[in-house]
C-alpha cells in the first residue's frame, strides 16, 4: 500500500488572501479619489490608516506567535519561509514604535 503525503492546513493562504483583497480595494479607491472632496478624502485616509494598523498587527501577531510557534516546533523553519536574511518587516518594526506599518501615516 502506498504511503500518503502527511496532512497539512494552509493557515497563510486564507488569511493573506483576505489581506490582499482589502489592499486591493483599498487601491482602486485611492485610485477613484476625487481630490476635491475634503469629507470622501479624509474617510479614505482614515480607512487607510486603519488598514495600516491592521497590518501591522497582522504582522507582530504572525512573527511573535505564528513564527515563534513553528520555530519551536522545527527550528529553522521561519528562515525557509522568510529567507535566510532578516526580514525588513522586523527591521522597521524595531525601529518604529507600533510594528512595520505603525509610522506609514505619521507624516
């Protein structure tokens, strides 16, 4: 009898898919702006910033506990996923009080 594959569960795909719709839409709308609307424009902004802080969330969450998770269970593991050099997400992160994106709509 042939031996079958082990199972697995993609966990990154749905949740990254949800992101990159919201990105995504997000986009066509910056896009669509009418730059002479004040009100339609501070809403964009507003929904961008609160894009920006779900991102950077996202991000701690998946680095301080997805990646912690998997590193602990098969050490190396984040440097497959990630690459073999620091991921610049963590550098800016350090840097930037509130995570990667948490200074994308200071200035």
């Amino acid at each position: 009898m042939p031996r079958s594959a082990p199972a697995t569960h993609d966990f990154y795909g749905p949740i990254h898919k949800g992101i990159r719709l919201a990105l995504t839409q997000l986009l066509v709308r910056l896009g669509a702006a009418d730059g002479a609307d004040e009100q339609a424009l501070a809403t964009l902004l507003g929904d961008l910033r609160d894009q920006c802080a779900i991102s950077a969330g996202h991000l701690a969450h998946e680095d301080a506990e997805v990646h912690a998770a998997l590193e602990a269970r098969a050490p190396g593991s984040t440097t497959r996923l990630l690459g073999p050099r620091p991921s610049s997400r963590r550098v800016r992160g350090d840097r930037n009080p509130g995570g990667a994106a948490g200074a994308c709509l200071r200035h």
